[in-house]
C-alpha cells in the first residue's frame, strides 16, 4: 500500500508494502479526503478490513509526531473478535512493529500507534488525541460515546472519522448517512448493498433471502435503514408515534406541572424523562442523561432547567438503604429538595414492557430535546440467545437500557389526575 501526499499526509521516508489489495468498491473510500465518511455496507463486503488498513496508513504516514489510531467497536470484545487478527496479520511486514496483546495495542517504528476500544467503555478513550478513528457498527453505540470522547479527541490534530455499519433503524447512524447523503462539505457517503457489489453470489444472496425473514435480508444485505431493529420492543409503537407525526416540537404547557420519572445509576448512568399529561395527551418534554454524577449535582440540573414540577417517579429499589450510610436514595433526594416522591412498586419487567407500549399511544415527543432517549427506546431490544440461536424474553443490557427503564418506570407509577380540557398541541411536523 502506497503512501502518497493527501491532506495532512506525506509520503514515508521507507516504502512498506502491506498485504492488502482493496476490492474494487473500496477504490472510492481509500481515495477520498473526507474528512467524515460514512460507510454503509452489506454483511460480508469487508468494511473491517478497509477501515482497519485505513488506519495502518494514516498511522504510518501521518504527517504530525507520534500518530493515533484507533478502530472502535460497540463492545470491546467484539473489537478483538472482530479486528485484532486482521490488525496483526496486516501489519506484521512492518520492519520494527510490536503489538500488546493486553492492551490490543499496535505500535509502529515511526512511533505511530493503532488501538482498539469498545464504545461501551468510552472513558477509556478520554484525555487521548486521535488523527483518524474507525467508528465500526455507529447504530449500535451508545451517541454519547462520540459526542463526548471522540469528537473532542480528532479537534487538536484535525483528525478525521469514518462511520462504518449495517443499518439498525434509523438511528444516530442513519442520522449521519443523510448529513453525508445530502452533500455537506467535509463528508462522503458509500452504501454497499449486496445486489449491486457483485462480492456474493446470486445463489448466496437467493438462499440468504429463503432462509430470512423479508426484514432481516433488507437490513442485512441490502442496506435498508427502514427495516426495524431486530428484538426491538417498541418497534411498532415508535413507528406510528412518527407516522402521526407525534414526534416533532413540543412545547412546554405553563400550566400543567411537569412529572420526572428516573432510573437511578450507581456505576453507569442515571436517566430522567420530564412528561406533561394534559387531557389525554402525555407529552414527553426533555430528556436527561449523566454519567458519574452525584445525586446533588442531578438535582441541581433539574433546578436549572426551571419547570414547575409535580411528581418524581423513582424506581422501587430507590427506598433500600445504602449499607455505607444507613440512608435511601428517596432519602436522600427528599432532603436535596424534591417533593412529591412516588417509589413505583416492583413489578415484572414484561408487565412494564406492556405498560409503556400502551402508553406510547398517547404519547408526544419533543424530537430536539428527547432525542437521546428516544433513540434508547428505538434501540432497546432482546437478548439474543446465540446458543440456541433464539431471542430471549429478557432485555439486552446496553446503554439503550437507562432511558427505557425510566421509562417504563414512569408508565407502571400512578395515574396523573388529567386537566380537565384537552390542549390543543399543534403538529409542527414529523422529524
């Protein structure tokens, strides 16, 4: 692989060829000086191996000292899994490289550095610089991974990204698929779809499309963002939700009160939905969601964001006492503030799972503020069994699963007593 001058590159002093031939559909993709690429690309078409060899020429070839790399998958596991043989076996003609295998970590001569992470541990990327980063399976991340770590860490350096991935609804990836589709300056788009790359067989696509559901093969082999995301729970309910154009801009009604409904993290993130029920209409106003802050300092958020409240819905596990203090959360928060406090009682996870597709058919959504927590909800799906190759009745546990919780923490607590008009909310138009 050849090392020519494009952007902030520059040909090495030391030719290295690399064992790497692109296919012909990745000749675009190698070529481009996008800065923001976006790779849709069918089961089987390689993307792994051209991002990961995009990687290993930014790093060598990187005009500025000590070049970073990374390739980051949904989970770390599935980043070795996935890419670390590859990683090895292309760049092992390198004269001087060195891997950690601990570290999953790929060191060059010219001090260039390529590492893979998983988008489930996001802090382990904080504090880096990145000249170039494979964001592999976006629709599977958790949004935040990339607005909060990895975008700050190519600032400094003008480092650049590729979004790699098979659809998963129209999700944060399919977001970046139409910034890319419509021709912003800086990015780039390919869509691989498997009837028109030629890399699988018509008698392999025939017997894939026989032995899959129609959705599945859309999704899989021929790119389709419209396809739902398998084991979604909500599917269905978000669908019409969008088609009845309940997802739009909601605004704030001043004189109804606004309720909280929370799922309380202790090592990952707290969640908390803001919901107005005027007439038969709930209206889900805002949206939080932080990681690694204090209940004093969430409050604080909640008293920044000046509505008038009513009721705080907290989970049932919110009334056990904390073995280090000898105090609940519900304590602890009573004494922060909050009024109103409703601990909903334990119920079966598929008893709330009922309850929130039933209430999703009077819900409304404010798409800017909500939009994090609506994508969990897209996103919240069963466990796949791959043993015995079958979807289990429990939930998957992923960064989708906090907004979902509060969710359905929200929708099994206690009826609000409703104003006693309807509201007129104008429909400002699907997002």
């Amino acid at each position: 692989m050849g090392a020519e001058r494009r952007g902030g590159r520059a040909r090495s002093v030391q030719e290295v060829v690399i064992p790497y031939r692109p296919r012909p559909v990745w000749a675009g993709y190698h070529a481009s000086a996008a800065r923001w690429r976006v790779v849709v690309a069918h089961r089987r078409a390689g993307k792994t191996v051209a991002a990961l060899n995009e990687l290993i020429r930014t790093a060598l070839t990187c005009d500025k000292p000590q070049p970073r790399c990374a390739y980051v998958a949904p989970y770390l596991g599935q980043a070795k899994a996935v890419a670390w043989d590859h990683l090895k076996r292309f760049t092992a003609p390198i004269p001087g490289v060195s891997w950690n295998e601990a570290e999953l970590r790929c060191d060059l001569p010219n001090g260039g550095r390529i590492r893979l992470y998983g988008a489930d541990n996001p802090d382990a990327l904080r504090g880096l610089y990145l000249d170039d980063v494979d964001c592999d399976e976006f629709g599977d991340w958790n949004p935040r991974a990339w607005t909060e770590v990895i975008r700050p860490a190519l600032s400094d350096r003008g480092g650049r990204a590729s979004f790699t991935g098979t659809p998963r609804g129209r999700n944060s990836f399919h977001a970046l698929r139409e910034r890319a589709a419509g021709g912003e300056p800086g990015w780039a788009l390919w869509e691989l779809k498997a009837s028109q790359t030629g890399l699988l067989s018509a008698e392999e696509l025939a017997d894939a499309r026989a032995s899959m559901d129609a959705a599945a093969f859309a999704r899989e082999y021929e790119c389709s963002f419209e396809a739902s995301v398998e084991g979604a729970y909500y599917a269905a309910e978000l669908a019409a939700c969008e088609a009845q154009g309940r997802l739009c801009r909601v605004p704030i009604e001043p004189t109804a009160k606004v309720d909280t409904w929370w799922d309380l993290g202790i090592d990952d993130a707290t969640a908390v939905w803001f919901v107005q029920d005027v007439g038969p209409e709930r209206r889900i106003v805002d949206y939080l969601e932080v990681s690694g802050e204090g209940l004093a300092q969430i409050v604080r958020r909640l008293e920044a964001r000046d509505y008038r409240y009513g009721r705080h819905v907290l989970p049932h596990d919110a009334q056990a006492r904390e073995l280090g203090t000898g105090v609940s959360r519900v304590e602890t928060l009573g004494a922060l503030g909050l009024r109103d406090i409703e601990v909903v009682r334990a119920m079966s996870v598929a008893d709330g799972i009922n309850a929130v597709r039933l209430s999703l058919a009077r819900c409304w959504f404010d798409a800017e503020r909500c939009a994090q927590g609506i994508e969990a909800l897209r996103q919240y799906r069963r466990e796949w069994d791959s043993a015995r190759q079958v979807w289990r009745e429990r939930p998957l546990h992923n960064w989708a699963s906090h907004a979902a919780d509060a969710f359905r923490y929200g929708a099994l607590s206690r009826p609000t007593v409703k104003s006693p008009a309807k509201l007129a909310l104008p429909n400002l138009g699907i997002v």
